[in-house]
C-alpha cells in the first residue's frame, strides 16, 4: 500500500490522490486502506516519511571523525540508494516534496535538523545552517543527478570516485574555508 501511495502522491500530488486510487494500484480492498491509514494526511505522512533505518545510517555516518566524515556523509547517500527499498522511499519524498509543501517541510526538517548535527562540532555557531544548507544541496543534487535525472556521466561513475570527488566537497563544507 505504501508503494502505491508514494506513486500516487508522486504523480497525481495530494489533492488528486484518493484511497480509492491508493487501493486500485495496490489491488486490495479501500477498506483495508482505510484501516491503516484513518485519513489521506496519515497515508500521506507515511508515504513521504524517510524511514528510520535512513536515519539510523546518517547518525552512523555523523559517527564518523569530523575528517571523514564527509566521505562517510556520501558513503551513507551512495548506499541508501542501492537499497531497493530505500531508494524507492527517497525517491518519493524527493518528488513529492517538489510539489507538495508539507512534504517539503517534512523533508526540509529532516536534512536541517540531521545535517546541522554533522557540521556544529567543528564550526561557529553562525555558520552551522549555511554549512549544512551547503551539505544538503551538493548531496541532494548529485543525488538527483545520478539516481532521478539518471544522467549519463553521473550514473556512469564508479561509487568509490563519488565518494572521494563528492565526498572532498562535502569535506570542504564541514571543515574549510567557504571563500
């Protein structure tokens, strides 16, 4: 049922997705969807929730010494998107999000709240958010690059050049200079 929600809400957005559509897709009864799902805003909460086991490995990658962390940042991406499953939650979130604005305050709370975390033990306090900002938008546009747009020279790369070359960007934002 989830699948098929984030597919609806993916392609029709939240006012042309209905139970209905949501229970056609997955084949089951619009009973079974209800049951679950007590209103459109739960099913959608749940369709563009990033699950915890994301979460848990961008904590492990957090984990890392500040000096490696940005590798470890894009190791975590690079993963999460080989994980059939997975990938198929971020994708939706992502799509979702550029249509819907209480997916993109969803989304947007997660990065802003996990990211910050990478970046305030090595930075002023008043460059925290613009360093994460920066982290979030080398992240999540290779990310698209590579595994929504799928264009040809990102999807090309081997995933260990990734990690070093993206990885070394992200570095720069954690721990360098930022002019």
């Amino acid at each position: 049922m989830i699948r098929a929600a984030r597919h609806q809400f993916s392609v029709n957005g939240f006012a042309g997705t209905s139970f209905t559509s949501v229970a056609a897709e997955a084949g089951v009864d619009v009973k079974l969807v209800r049951y679950y799902f007590s209103t459109k805003e739960a099913l959608f909460d749940a369709a563009v929730t990033v699950p915890d086991e994301f979460r848990g490995r961008v904590r492990s990658a957090l984990e890392a010494p500040i000096e490696e962390r940005g590798r470890a940042l894009v190791r975590c991406f690079t993963e999460a998107w080989k994980d059939a499953p997975l990938a198929e939650s971020l994708r939706a979130a992502l799509l979702i999000a550029g249509h819907e604005e209480r997916a993109l305050e969803l989304l947007r709370a997660n990065f802003e709240s996990t990211l910050i975390h990478a970046v305030e033990e090595s930075v002023p306090t008043d460059e925290r958010l613009l360093r994460a900002t920066l982290i979030t938008s080398q992240i999540l546009g290779f990310s698209f690059a590579r595994n929504i747009y799928r264009f040809a020279p990102a999807v090309d790369l081997d995933e260990e050049v990734v990690i070093d070359t993206v990885g070394a960007t992200v570095q720069r934002y954690l721990t360098g200079p930022l002019t």
